[in-house]
C-alpha cells in the first residue's frame, strides 16, 4: 500500500503516468526536476488524495501544553492540524493509542474556558469516549479532535493526570 501511495505521488509530482497496476511508473522524456525547485509540501489525506500546498500559505501558531507534572512545553502547530499530532511532532507525551481514530480517550486535554468556547461543538462519539477519561471538566476534549487555528496562537492546554504516572 505505502509503495503504491509513493509511485502515485512520484507520478503526480514529476506529471508522469502511472501504469493500471500502480506499481511502475512509465518513464518519462522530461528531466526529474531537482527537489530543491519545489516551492511547497505535499500530504497524502486519508482519502489517498495527495494535497499539495504552498508553504507560504501554512501559518504556525504557538501552543504551550502544561504537562499533569505541571512542566510547560511551548509547541510550533501548523494551522489545520490536530492536538494529538502537534504533541507527537514536538516530542510532548500525550498518548493517543488509538492513533487519532475517535476509538481511546488517552488524547484527554483540558481548556480554558476562553479558548473552549471557540472550539466547534463536540460530537456524540466523542462525548461518550470522554465518558471514559480521567479528570474530565467542562473544558476537555480530545486532542486528536481539536484543529489547530490561527486563533490558537499562544493558548495554552493542559494534559490531565492519567492516573498511572
């Protein structure tokens, strides 16, 4: 799955044809363009869409998460991306097991009322997985529920005590 993925986003990239099976690409008569002339990012979506973007148009933002120890961490966040994946990219320990799928409450964070009153309203799913975490308040939700927002620059979210630490 992961070679097909890279042959259709080489294909894409370098605008070459991809043969039916997906897993050779037709050589072309064009010359590979060096990789330092690519101006922007490219992220394969969930769909197995390959989204290309201008890096210019990506904002980052500033999050400081506070840890259950209490230890602040500041986090660089890109505008569109979830909670739970700004925290991995920055090496903060904020679990997700279930890998951001909606299935464990392990990406538990908790907000400032402030901040909670801007986020979009929770859904039934992820209300009843917040059934299941520790330290639930009115402010918290899952990280991996949460899109980052230019309105997010400099907010800061609390990671709960897991109860095992």
């Amino acid at each position: 799955m992961i070679n097909k993925l890279r042959h259709i986003f080489e294909a894409v990239l370098y605008k070459r044809p991809v043969c039916r099976a997906y897993t050779t690409i037709a050589p072309s008569k064009q010359p590979r363009r060096p990789a330092k002339a690519l101006t922007g990012k490219a992220s394969i979506h969930p769909a197995n869409q390959v989204r290309f973007f201008s890096t210019s148009e990506v904002k980052d933002v500033q999050i400081v998460y506070v840890e259950a120890d209490g230890k602040k961490r500041l986090a660089a966040a890109k505008v569109g991306e979830n909670l739970l994946d700004v925290a991995h990219e920055n090496s903060i320990e904020l679990e997700g097991a279930c890998g951001g799928e909606l299935a464990c409450s392990t990406c538990h964070l908790i907000f400032d009322q402030g901040t909670y009153d801007t986020l979009p309203p929770m859904t039934e799913e992820e209300q009843d997985m917040l059934d299941l975490a520790f330290e639930v308040t009115d402010t918290s939700r899952l990280g991996c529920q949460v899109k980052v927002t230019e309105a997010f620059d400099g907010i800061t979210v609390r990671i709960p005590d897991d109860g095992f630490s």
